[in-house]
C-alpha cells in the first residue's frame, strides 16, 4: 500500500504526459498498469474507472478518454490522500 501511494504522483504525471501527447496506445499500457495494481489493493472503483480508459485507448477514443481521464487522476490522487492518513 505505502509503494502505491509514493508511486501516485510519479504515476498521474506519467499518464498525464501519454495523454498530453495523445499516444493513446502507451496511454492504455499505462492506465491498464493503474488497473491491475488498484485491482490488487482493493480499489475496484479505480481499477474500473481505470479498465473503461484502457479500452478507449485501445480504440483511439480520444473523446471517451479526454471526457473522463482527469476523474481517474482525480480518483488516483484522491485515493493517494486517504492512504496517507493510514
């Protein structure tokens, strides 16, 4: 949980910087991470919100993606935040 939540700002730029430069493809690698590890945590909101922008990568759906990336980077940091006051 701590490597989680120390990796989350490193994580929200990396994905932030895929999305700012449109490589969708790298976007869904990098989010598909998101999902896999907020899965084994126990964050399946995340992994859910994370899995649905996944796949709008994998589909170059950039309006999909534009419409809900920063809720998951909202989501991410926000979850980040409550583990921190563990």
């Amino acid at each position: 949980l701590a490597m989680f939540r120390d990796q989350g700002p490193d994580k929200r730029a990396e994905i932030a910087s895929l999305y700012d430069s449109k490589d969708w493809g790298e976007y869904a690698v990098k989010v598909h991470a998101l999902k896999s590890t907020s899965l084994t945590i126990g964050a399946e909101e995340l992994s859910a919100k994370a899995k649905e922008l996944e796949l709008a990568g994998k589909r170059n759906d950039a309006d999909f993606i534009r419409e809900h990336h920063q809720a998951l980077l909202q989501a991410h940091e926000e979850l980040c935040a409550k583990m921190s006051l563990i």
